[in-house]
C-alpha cells in the first residue's frame, strides 16, 4: 500500500467535488504519493470499465450531504470496481438515513465517516489486501491508434511474427457503445476521462472502449492461431466472479466488563430520556475519580432526543457502525461519538427517523457487546415499542429500568410487558420499576392510588420520582444536565440518590468477586 515507480494508478478516489475533501486528499498522497488518482462521478464507470482499471487495486468514493448525486449511480460505480476485484471503500459525510440505507446495501467493503478518525484510511486499504482474491496479472502494454473510433471483436495482428505485446490493429469495425457516439473507422476517436494525477499522459488517456460484449483489445498468445484467442486470452480478461465479502471484524474487548442499564419509558411522556440523560450524567461525575468511564447510547433511531437533552449534534454514525458490520472496534467507536463536555460520550439518535428495526438482534448485540468491553457504565434510552432486539438488550442488562407514572396507561402498559417477558421466559426479575412524579407524602389520596398499582400488577416501585417542575424543561431547552443549572432540584437529588446506590452496588459486587 504504498507507492511504485511503475508509474501504474494503484488507487483512485472517486467524488463529485473531491476539492471538498482535503483530509482524503492529503491522506491519499501519504499512502499513494504519485500513485493514484481522482475522478468525477462522469467519468467513473468509463475509467473503471477500461483497461486503467486492471493497473488499480483501490477505490475510494466519496460524498456528502451537498452533493446533489444519484445515488443509484453510486451503487452502480461500487458494482463496476467490485467485478474488477478492487477493493471499494465510501467515506460519507451527513448523509440523510435513505440514502445511507441504499449504500449499505451495496458491495462496498468499507464504510467511514467523515472526517476520517484517524488511520482509519490506511487501515481501511491494508484489511482489503489482507483479504485472499484472485491474483490480477499486470495489465498488458498496449499500443492504442488514436485514429480509431473503436475496437474489433476479435485482435487482427498486422504481422504474425510480430510481438504479440504491440500488435498492428487495422480495419475495425464499428462498434456502438451506451457512453460512445457509433462512428466510421475514419472519425477520430473521442478523448476518454482522464485522472487528476496521472503520471504520464498516455497511461490516463485510452481510445474509445469496446462494448461490454466485444473481446477486450488483448492480442492473441499463439501469433500462429490468432482466431483462438478468445480461448488464450490472458486470465485477466476473463470473467471474474465477485469476491467473498470481507468477514466482519469482531469488536476489540478492553478488559471491562461494563454495568448495562436500560431506560425504558411504560408510556410516551413518562420522563425515561430524562432521567437516562441525568443518571448518566450522575454516574461519570460519581465515578471520574477512580478514572471510570460511562456511555450514553440513545436507541430511539426514530425520534430519540438524548442529543437535545445534552447539547451534541446528531449524526448518523450509530447507524453506520449497527448497518455496515464493518469497523465496528473501540478506536474507532471512541474517535466517533461526541462527547459532552469532554467527559461524557454519547451516542446519538439519526439526524432523520428511521425504522426501529434498521438493525437487527445480532448487530445490536455486536454493538452492546463492544461498548460493554470498553465503558464502566453504558446507558441505554430505549424507545417504547418491543422490537426483535429488545430481547438482546434485557438479556444482556444487569438492571432495567421501567419508567411509568401514577395513570392508566403505565398500569396497563406494565401489565403487557410483564405478560410478554414471562410467555417468552425472558429474565423479567431484572427489571427495577420507577414512579417518576410520584404523589408527595403530604398527598394521602395519590399514595393510595400508587399502592393499589403496585399491589394489582404485583410489582415494587423500587424509587419514587418527584415532580421536578418547569426547571427540569427548561434544563431540557437548554440542552444540559439538571446537576449543571438546578442543582437543588428535587428531581435532581432523587436520580443523585439512584446514581450513588447503582455505583456502591456495584463495586460491591466488584468486591465480592474479586475476594472469590
């Protein structure tokens, strides 16, 4: 992966406006020196369909949120380099979440965000020549006539004893192309697309390809035979099957082994993102001392607001890491997510609302399994609904935290949820219920009604929530933590309370193991 002095393109990025990414730019001339080039979205597909292509190794596409592009001709580009085996990596910049979606779907082997994290390009490039593909031979030195306007179907040497490397091409016929006007032998032959950074001026400027159909312009191996040349013709010019995928890279562990706890509101409106937001907040100032750290992950892929109650910009690059399968490791999951005040990292929702079942069980696994090994502490905001990886967030939580409030709606909704994790046989004991704006004690009528709902659905509210008032929404608005602007709140004090006696809990079930 690093530059020759054959002066052949080993790798070439592909953008509408590539001038909008320096980073890749400077970080291509690093790896590739002279040795690679760039390319518009025009001339892509006509560069990766001659014979320029057989030199690469490489290809990078690149686009953002401004580039108004097709992004089917995008799919069709990554199509077009995977059937010449070249390794494909796209490099997305604040894409909305259809357009992420349709790229995902395509044959790239790589997916990262931009700005790249760092060495994230390079590891990018060395993983695909880790992975075994068929050998390309180097691609045969050909003597192009210019005057030509296209190809004969099968090589006519001028000489038979003539090297069979620079044969004499005379009398082709013409061939009619889907990017290429049909002209007489005698037109001249239109300029195809060039690279930014060719070394040499032949190397990037070919004539006209053959039609897709057409035997490519290889001379014959036996100068004696050359009508056998479709069958001699050098195994690069054969049809070549796609290569296997690239196996999904595993997360890389860290040693910990991380505390998940899950926010799940019995109802919309009950305050669970609050409190996530708030309890997380809570956790890491607790625990920064001992150097711990603690990760907010917000799983509300539709309508998440854990970005508003904090302040960090939304992004898409939770749906990146859940929807490509690959990268998915601690570098680079630590260099993507914001952090709040340099302390807390998070993980937003999408920029735009997407399904809740973008992802399935086993990415969300994959995901929670890596956050766990690298964070003390990972929360969780989860959406209402039961989705198919609900299943694999309980199973892996060692709390749950169900949110409801004195009405009928988290009565009913408790008493649903309940039924579903015990016909499943699913480990309901772990959920810890919460009462958030919860009767005061002075209010003898609304503790009646709290104890008649705890005895109905036979559960415990393990803690009671008071009414924070309107300092809790403004703090909201405001995009910061109730410790931060209402320290005396009550509401505040309580989740302090929860905070403190999770972290004793656990160190003390730390302590525990560590003596056994």
């Amino acid at each position: 992966m690093t530059s020759d002095n054959s002066g052949r393109i080993i790798a070439c990025a592909i953008a509408p406006n590539l001038e909008a990414f320096d980073q890749i730019i400077d970080q291509m001339q690093d790896l590739f020196g002279e040795n690679w080039g760039g390319l518009n979205l025009e001339d892509a597909l006509p560069v990766l369909n001659s014979r320029h292509s057989e030199q690469m190794d490489h290809v990078l596409i690149a686009i953002d949120e401004t580039d108004d592009v097709d992004i089917e001709n995008i799919v069709e580009i990554v199509g077009a380099a995977k059937s010449r085996q070249l390794s494909v990596t796209l490099v997305t910049k604040n894409l909305d979440a259809v357009s992420l979606q349709q790229l995902m779907r395509s044959d790239a082997d790589d997916f990262l965000p931009y700005p790249l994290p760092d060495g994230a390009l390079k590891a990018s490039f060395a993983k695909a020549e880790e992975t075994p593909v068929e050998t390309k031979p180097a691609a045969p030195m050909m003597n192009f006539d210019l005057t030509d306007t296209g190809a004969p179907s099968t090589p006519i040497p001028q000489d038979a004893s003539a090297a069979p490397a620079a044969p004499a091409i005379e009398d082709p016929a013409p061939v009619a192309e889907p990017d290429v006007a049909a002209a007489t032998p005698t037109a001249a032959a239109p300029e195809a697309p060039t690279f930014n950074a060719a070394p040499e001026p032949q190397d990037v400027q070919p004539a006209a390809e053959p039609a897709p159909q057409a035997q490519p312009e290889t001379p014959a191996p036996t100068p004696a035979a050359p009508q056998e040349a479709p069958q001699a013709a050098p195994s690069n010019v054969q049809p070549i099957a796609p290569p296997a995928p690239a196996p999904q890279q595993a997360p890389v562990a860290t040693g910990k082994d991380g505390i998940l706890l899950p926010v799940y509101g019995l109802a919309g409106g009950v305050g669970a993102s609050t409190l996530a937001a708030n309890l997380a907040w809570e956790i890491q100032n607790i625990i920064a001392k001992d150097d711990a750290k603690v990760c907010l992950l917000d799983f509300g892929f539709q309508f998440g607001s854990i970005a508003t109650y904090l302040d960090v910009g939304r992004s898409d690059i939770g749906l990146e890491l859940l929807s490509s399968g690959v990268g998915l490791d601690s570098q680079a999951f630590s260099q993507a997510v914001p952090k709040y005040k340099g302390k807390l990292d998070v993980l937003p929702a999408p920029i735009d609302a997407v399904p809740l079942e973008v992802a399935d069980a086993e990415e969300i696994a994959q995901l929670l399994d890596l956050v766990t090994s690298m964070y003390d502490y990972v929360i969780v905001d989860l959406p209402t609904a039961l989705v198919s990886w609900s299943e694999a967030v309980l199973q892996r939580a060692k709390l749950y935290l169900a949110v409801g409030e004195v009405e009928m709606r988290t009565a009913q909704n408790a008493l649903r949820f309940l039924r579903v994790l015990k016909s499943d046989d699913l480990p309901y004991e772990k959920v810890q219920f919460i009462m958030n704006r919860a009767p005061k004690k002075t209010d003898l009528s609304g503790r009646s009604r709290m104890k008649r709902m705890s005895d109905s659905l036979n559960v415990e509210f393990r803690w009671a929530l008071p009414d924070g008032g309107k300092q809790v929404l403004n703090a909201c608005d405001q995009g910061t933590p109730l410790a931060e602007v209402a320290g005396r709140n009550p509401l505040r004090k309580e989740i302090r309370k929860i905070a403190e006696n999770l972290v004793s809990v656990a160190k003390d079930s730390a302590d525990v193991k560590a003596r056994a």
